[in-house]
C-alpha cells in the first residue's frame, strides 16, 4: 500500500474549500480524491485550538468587564452629583 503525498498548496486549496467555502469534508474529499480522515487532519491542523479560542474569549470577557467597571462608576459619580443637587435645591430658602 503507498501513501500517497499532497503538495501543502493543494492542501490549503482543499482546506480553504471546507473552511472558507463551507463544503462539507466528505464532499471535497471525494471531489478531490482524498481520505476524509486526511481532510479532517489538514482541517484540525490549521484551526485555532480550543484553548486558544477559550482563552481569547476570556480576554475579551475581562476586557468588557473592566468597561463596564469604569462605566458603573461613572454613572454613580453622576447620580450621587445628582442627588446632592437636588438636596441644595430642595432647602428653604430663609
């Protein structure tokens, strides 16, 4: 039995046809003439990794959060700003 090898151009053709063009894997394999086990490892192979991504989303999530923070305290600098206003405003003038 020989293996069969593919140059990494015709590779990334069929890796962009799944990822990019969204065929499904066993359509391109047998479009192409490749094992679908082979698609999928070339497909695995240049996605981001879960922990990656994972960690990515985490960033994004500290970042809103810290936003949102800072906004929060924000609002309240105001209502308290307010709410003294409405205190000197509400005396009775003598």
């Amino acid at each position: 039995m020989s293996t069969q090898r593919f140059t990494p151009e015709f590779k990334e053709e069929a890796v962009k046809q799944v990822v990019d063009r969204g065929y499904s894997v066993p359509e391109v394999a047998a479009r192409l003439g490749v094992s679908a086990h082979s698609l999928y490892k070339w497909v695995k192979a240049v996605s981001p990794d879960k922990s990656e991504q994972h960690s990515k989303e985490l960033l994004e999530a500290k970042s809103e959060i810290l936003r949102l923070r800072a906004q929060v305290r924000r609002v309240e600098e105001e209502r308290d700003l307010l709410k003294k206003a409405a205190r000197y405003f509400a005396r009775d003038p003598e």
